[in-house]
C-alpha cells in the first residue's frame, strides 16, 4: 500500500493566491480557498476545509501574511492539518525561470531555479516576485518542506528550435535568454486534452489533430497543438 501523503497547491495570482490541498494516493481534496484583493484595504477569502465553508474579508497587505493566514485556517485539532508536519510538500503552479522553465514536468525549487525566477523578474515583474514571497515563506517556516513547481513554459518544451529563436543576435539568446518560451502552459494542456474528448475523436484522429487554442484573461495567449504538443 502507498504511504499517504499530504501535499499544499499554492497558486499565487497578481493580486490573489488561491490553494487547494490533496492527499494521496487516493487525490481526495481536503481544502481549497482563495484570497483576493491582496495588498487592498479588505481582501476577501473564501475557503472550504473538510467540508466546511468560511468567508469573510481580513486585511492581508502581502504574499506573506496571505501564505500564514492561510495556514492559520489549515492548521487546528477540527482543521485538515494538525500540525505543519503533517504536510509532505507544497507544490505551486510558476510562471518563468528561464531555460529552468522548460521542465518537461514539475521540478524542485533548488537555490539554482529560485536565482534564475529571480533573474526573470524583469520579464514577470508581478508575478516572479508574488510567488518568491510565497515560496520564501514556506522555506522560514517549513526550511525541510521539499518544494516544487510547474513553470507556464513547461508544456512549450517541444517548440523547435527555428521557431523559440528570435530574430536577433544569436548572443542575445545565449546571454540574456531572449527567445519564444510559451505561457499558460497548464491551460493549453489542458486544452489539448480536453478538446478531443468534448468531440469525441477517435485515437487515430487525434494524432492527425491540429488545435488552435486561445487562453483569454487578465494576460492572453495563443498556442498551435500538434498531437497534443505545443508547437
């Protein structure tokens, strides 16, 4: 029988960090909730934790106090955690790190990877720096908690080569890491699931398949799929 584990999603947005939290192998969820408006005078949360719902507004003027509220609400004798070594990891969904982005999966959060998210900062100024405030504050709190996240580019590692390179010095690329790297990528993966099955196509169809799809928000791509590969 497989050990049980308990593992925290963190997915800190712009203005908001939303979480939910699993234990395996069965994947039941056992929370989930999100705080919004972070950094305003009120920001608004709701949370459902083993079946029990709470709301309400509280003043969380950063990532920080936002993380430790969250946990305050997990952590009790009647909560879904009773302590924070009941915890087994924290996961997050990440944004960009450079080449350490391309994964092809989810990877560990290593000094190596949390200087490259630092590095790209200025290439996601608003969001590199919500999730180093979130991940900086399990490493005080929880400094032995393994750590992982799965960057947005993660599912563009099969964009070839001619196609990520810009047209500009080659050095540019290689010094400072200008090139095509793709976002979103846990939408569009989904995407390139998800379509196939709501249409019904047959296996020998969805290799042939070619989806164009559209993730549209606050921040906007688009991503061609190839049999359910980014290209």
């Amino acid at each position: 029988m497989s050990e049980e584990k308990t593992i925290l999603i963190v997915n800190p947005g712009s203005t908001s960090l939303k979480f939910k939290l699993y234990k395996f192998p069965e994947k039941s969820l056992l929370a989930s909730g999100k705080l919004e408006r972070i950094g305003c005078e009120k920001s608004e949360y709701q949370f459902k934790i083993l079946g029990r719902n709470r709301k309400g507004a509280e003043s969380i003027p950063d990532y920080i106090t936002g993380v430790d509220f969250i946990l305050d609400a997990l952590i009790g004798q009647e909560s879904a955690l009773r302590s924070l070594e009941d915890l087994s990891a924290a996961g997050f969904k990440a944004v960009h790190a450079g080449l350490k982005s391309l994964g092809p999966g989810a990877v560990y959060l290593t000094e190596e990877i949390l200087n490259e998210m630092t590095r790209f900062l200025t290439v996601a100024p608003v969001h590199n720096g919500a999730y180093l405030d979130a991940i900086n504050c399990f490493r005080k709190i929880a400094p032995g908690l393994p750590l992982a996240a799965l960057f947005e580019p993660a599912f563009h590692n099969t964009i070839t080569e001619e196609k990520y390179t810009c047209g500009l010095p080659f050095e540019w690329r290689e010094k400072y890491g200008i090139r095509r790297y793709g976002f979103h990528g846990a939408s569009h993966r989904y995407i390139s699931e998800r379509a196939p099955e709501v249409m019904d196509w047959s296996m020998e169809r969805r290799k042939s398949a070619r989806l164009v799809s559209c993730h549209l928000g606050g921040s906007s791509s688009l991503c061609a799929i190839r049999d359910g590969k980014s290209v």
